[in-house]
C-alpha cells in the first residue's frame, strides 16, 4: 500500500476491460486484492504490452500500432480510463488470447478485408469470435481504395467451368523482382474462384491460359465452355481464337471500351489491386513485390464468403470449406530457422525475414530476407520454410524506411567535396 501497509492478494488471473470504443484489451496476471477500492491499472505493465500511452492536461490516449485503442480522462489525481464493462476471462465468450488487436491483426491478415465479410467469416466459424461493433476505420484501406456505384446485377452460371471470365492487368512502369509487368487473372463466374498469373508481357497471356485451362479441368474433371476476356489486345485475337474453336470453347468478347460487359472480372481486378496497394502501403514494402502481393490477395479473396451464395470461392470450387488457422499478416517480421548446415554455435539461430506469401501447393511459406548476421544466407533473397516464428505486429520494411528517414533528417552526411584539404606550404623535396 502506499502507507507502508500491507493487504492479501486472494487471486490471480486475467481479466478483459471492454473499452467504450469497442476494443477489447486483455490483462494478464492480474491481482485480486479486495481491501482496494480502486482497479488500478500499471502504465509500465501496458507499455510492454505495446500499448502507447498519450497523456494530455486533463486526458490519456492509447493507441497500439498507431490504430486508436481508448481514451480516459484525470480525476482525482488518477487517469480513468473509459470502460464500458470488466469481463472475467474464465466466464466470458471472449479466448484469453484476443488481445486488443486481434480485429486488426485478423484485418490485416485477410488482406486487409471489409469488416462486414469479417462478421461474415465469423458467422462461419472461419475465424474467431472478434468484437467488431464500433470499428474504427483503417487507414491503408481508406488510402487505397476508392470505388464506384456498381452495374445491374445479371443472372450468373450455376455450373463450374460453364464460363471462365478473365482480365489482364498493367502496372506500367513498375516492375516486379523477375521483370514482370503484368498479371492475368481467371475467374470462374459461378463460385468466383480466381488464379492470376504473372506475365513479362501480352504475349504470355494465350499460354497462361493454356495451363489454366489443363490444370482446372483435369482437377474438376469439367471442360470450359465459355470465355469471357475484354477486346483490348489481351489474347493475339486470330490464334487465339483458333485455340478455343479447336478445342470447343465460346470465346465471348466484350464490345471496345465497355469493360462493365466483363463486370465480374474488371471488379476482382480492381479488388485484387485495392488489397495489393494496401498491403504495400501497410506493411511499407518496395512497389517490386506487388507480384507475390497480389497473389497473396487472390489466396484471400478465394477464401471470403462469396454475399450471393453465402459460402467462399474455395468451398464451391474444392467441395469442402477451408481451414485458414495457417494466414499470417502480409509483410510482417519473421525470424526464420537457419538450416542445420548453416548454423554456427556462436551466433543467432535464426534470421530476419518479411512475410511475403504462402508456397502454391504446400504447407510452407515465402520469405524475403531483410536481415542476417550469416555469411551463408544473403539478404534480399526469397526463400520458403516452415521453421519460422511470427511477429505479426512488426513490419520490417517499415521500421527500416522510418530508420532510413531520421537518418536522413538528423544526421546528414556531408559530401566530401564541401572540405577542401589543408595544404602545406613548405617546399616540397
């Protein structure tokens, strides 16, 4: 106490203070001490909790990840934060390890997604039980994505593989790692479920969907029967055409500059784009990764809830409902496990790596190396594994940039030609 005296802790647990904002924030190892009439919080104990704390004249902010978190206001020489309800973690709805950013973190890591499909996916049991009522709005999502009213809905197919809609994507000047600079994408009209490739140029566009066309249908044991792509120079039209009429496919085109005929395609496209641009300007990765970027946005959108059928493109398309226990946040830090090979018994068993995207037809994951302190294993190289451990509140490029900034602001380096020697003026032997 603070007279010296000294009162019994009965107790000892968590417990969950539901803050007036909505947010949720878990405290651990709490003590019960019932001769104090005050629940007194440790300003310490939630700073290492990576909670951010803002005092003003008469008010406390917290923020976590700069996302608001919940405010108070001082009272009697204490700060009071605004709590709607204290929660006993053994008897409430709520797992112990819903932290206060467990909406965010699962935000981010479907893409980051509308949280009106998170409600959904909750509903489906897809991911925990989260409080999403009182939301705040995410500020990547409000700088990426902007949209317009959308066209007369039509009938769709109720078949898979009875039409396959497609788009082809340009991202200009901007290159991927491999040189690539635009991406195709294949969406089956009745379950929405989507693959892009990405392609050096327009040309690959006719093989992409050869091995489109090989893959789904041997997988489904389906033919295509219809193609939906826009007439803007995606497919060489003439051999292509041939293609399709070989192999009994309808190759629909939509009439020039009405790309609302192909609707289902250019809006995943725009979708997939909305997604990559937040998770870059999120996480702050170079604009080169935008190819494992989007990739990792279709990985997602095939597992959202579809609102018309009320099920997600992968249930439709595989038969069963996925298990997305496994997604991560885009571009989060990731120390992975060096190879046994490489490992020395005098440095770090692990390496700095950014999380960029799950290995197609594996258990494992991509990861681009920021940083290593082993001379075996080079920095900015992707590599895939299993053996890896997740900080998915830690974005490496972006700590690196913020670092790269106040270098640049505070301690400018100055060019040596701004210092001219001092020269002697003895005479030279």
């Amino acid at each position: 106490m603070g007279d010296s005296r000294s009162t019994p802790v009965i107790g000892k647990g968590k417990v969950l203070l539901k803050l007036t904002f909505g947010k949720v924030l878990a405290l651990s190892d709490v003590l019960q001490v019932p001769d104090i009439c005050w629940n007194l919080v440790s300003v310490s104990l939630l700073g290492k909790a990576g909670i951010r704390m803002l005092f003003d004249f008469d008010k406390i902010v917290l923020t976590k990840n700069d996302a608001f978190v919940g405010k108070g206001y001082y009272n009697q020489g204490l700060f009071m934060l605004n709590v709607y309800d204290i929660i006993n973690s053994n008897t409430s709805s709520f797992s112990s390890a819903y932290i206060v950013d467990s909406c965010d973190i699962w935000h981010g890591r479907l893409g980051p997604m509308n949280f009106s499909y998170m409600k959904k996916m909750v509903e489906l049991s897809l991911i925990p039980k989260l409080s999403l009522e009182n939301h705040g709005k995410c500020e990547s999502c409000v700088e990426s994505k902007t949209t317009k009213k959308s066209c007369t809905s039509v009938e769709r197919e109720s078949n898979l593989l009875s039409l396959i809609q497609s788009d082809l994507g340009d991202l200009k000047n901007t290159m991927t790692r491999g040189c690539k600079r635009f991406y195709i994408a294949f969406i089956d009209d009745y379950s929405r479920y989507t693959r892009v490739y990405i392609l050096r140029n327009k040309n690959e566009a006719k093989n992409a969907f050869i091995k489109y066309k090989n893959e789904v249908e041997n997988q489904l044991s389906k033919k295509i029967k219809r193609l939906r792509i826009d007439k803007e120079g995606e497919y060489e039209f003439n051999p292509f055409n041939s293609f399709c009429e070989d192999h009994g496919i309808i190759n629909e085109t939509t009439a020039p500059y009405s790309p609302e005929s192909n609707g289902v395609a250019e809006r995943k496209s725009r979708t997939l784009k909305e997604m990559m641009n937040a998770m870059l300007v999120s996480s702050g990765a170079p604009l080169n990764l935008w190819g494992e970027t989007i990739l990792f946005a279709c990985h997602i959108q095939n597992r959202i809830p579809y609102k018309k059928t009320g099920k997600t493109p992968y249930e439709l398309w595989k038969g069963y409902a996925p298990n997305i226990a496994y997604l991560k946040v885009w571009g989060c830090l990731a120390k992975v496990l060096l190879p046994e090979l490489k490992k020395r018994k005098l440095s770090p068993k692990t390496f700095d790596t950014m999380f960029i995207g799950y290995v197609e037809n594996s258990a494992t994951y991509k990861f681009l190396v920021t940083k290593s302190e082993n001379s075996l294993v080079d920095v900015n190289t992707i590599m895939e594994t299993k053996n890896v451990d997740f900080f998915e509140n830690i974005f490496p490029m972006k700590l690196n940039g913020e670092q790269q900034v106040q270098k640049t602001s505070r301690d400018k380096s100055i060019e040596p030609s701004e210092f001219k020697p001092r020269r002697s003026k003895r005479d030279r032997k």
